[in-house]
C-alpha cells in the first residue's frame, strides 16, 4: 500500500474525520476535521508532512499563494529563512519566491470528552481560534449549571446519550485568520500523520527544526476565571 493510500484509506472525500491524541500546549483534545486531499498529496509527493513553527508560519502569512513576490520586498533576515525551508513550503528563483504552502485540513471544531465538564476551562483556550467544545458522556445532573458555564466560556456543549447525541449549545464560528489559527490546523496534522503512520512522520516532513514550536504565550482567555 502506497502512502497516499494509507493516508486515505478510511477517508471519504468531504467527511469529517477525528483526529485523536493531539497535545499542543499541555492540553489534550481530538479535533474533528476535513482533510484538504490535493494539498496532502502535494505535500507527501515531496517529503512534507506538518509544518509547525510559529515563527515560519507567521512569515509565510505575509506572502500571497501562489503569487511571484520579489527579493526587493524581503528582508535580508527573511530571505536567509525562506531560502532554508524544505521543499514543498515555497518556491525560490533568482526573482523572488512563490508561496507554495496551503492548509492540508479544515477544522470543524477541537472537542475534548469529559465527565461533568470541570475541564471546560481547557478547550476554551481555543475558542477564538476555531470552535471548541466539550463532549460529555452522559446528561449530567447539573444540566442549567453546566450549560451555563459553557454559555459563559464560549465553548460549545455536546451530550451523548444512550441513543442520541444533543448539540446543547454551540460552539462560537466567528473565527478571523492568523498564524497560531494556522498552526493550530498544522498540529492537528501532525497528530493525524501520526495517527495513520504515514511515513513522512517520521522525518524531517513532520517537523524539520528540533520539536514542535508553540505559539506565544496563550491569551488571558485561558485562564479559569
């Protein structure tokens, strides 16, 4: 089996697909998401997996897709950067560079599973990134309080039952573009990679500094209160 078809194999084209056992700033959570299948196989045609630095992705924010941008309009410091990037990411001529770079998946939101929803505080670090709920297991007995809180958080509310599952409240879907947005899709990717065994995890496609970069420190909308 080739590596497109182990990256493909359990996936209908346009269906949302979970990807588990993402970490990115000591929290855990799945996100559910649809993968960006020309851009995936683009990628795995030259050795590129997930490309998680902060510090690139803020740079490549600046350049237009696919559109030819000049040496004259780089800085020195930047061009040193963009001419050490791995294939895949840019393409670099005697005129300029070429943004090459596009988003491998769409996020349709990060959940996290809880009991009672006493861990709401640790998916609401993304709510303004991109929707963000919690999963609870069962109806809890503080239905009106749990609500509430999640109303208060921004955070959407799923509940599943024994035969159903209710949407209780929904997750913000307001949601502005920017770099830690974009390495947050990034990271789910890897965590997908991982979570297929796709050969290009286990290179420098998934991450071709020294570890995953996180992104500046997180807003005052993590915290608890």
């Amino acid at each position: 089996m080739t590596t497109l078809e182990q990256m493909f194999e359990s996936c209908t084209p346009g269906a949302a697909q979970l990807v588990e056992r993402v970490s990115w700033a000591g929290i855990r959570f799945a996100g559910e998401v649809c993968l960006e299948h020309s851009e995936i196989e683009r990628r795995a045609s030259v050795g590129l997996g997930a490309l998680a630095e902060y510090r690139v992705l803020d740079l490549l924010a600046t350049l237009p897709h696919g559109s030819l941008v000049g040496w004259a309009d780089i800085d020195p410091v930047s061009r040193s950067l963009i001419e050490s990037l791995p294939a895949g990411v840019v393409s670099v001529s005697a005129e300029g560079v070429k943004k090459a770079l596009a988003l491998p998946i769409h996020i349709h939101s990060v959940l996290r599973h809880s009991r009672g929803g006493m861990d709401m505080w640790k998916i609401q670090v993304f709510r303004n990134d991109v929707p963000a709920r919690v999963v609870l297991r069962r109806a809890p007995r503080d239905c009106e309080r749990i609500v509430g809180e999640a109303l208060r958080r921004g955070v959407g509310l799923t509940v599943k039952m024994d035969d159903c599952t209710v949407d209780a409240v929904p997750p913000l879907r307001a949601h502005r573009p920017s770099t830690r947005r974009t390495l947050l899709h990034e990271v789910i990717f890897a965590a997908y990679l991982r979570q297929v065994r796709a050969p290009t995890t286990s290179s420098q496609a998934v991450n071709w500094r020294e570890g995953f970069s996180t992104s500046p420190e997180l807003s005052s909308s993590s915290s608890r209160a």
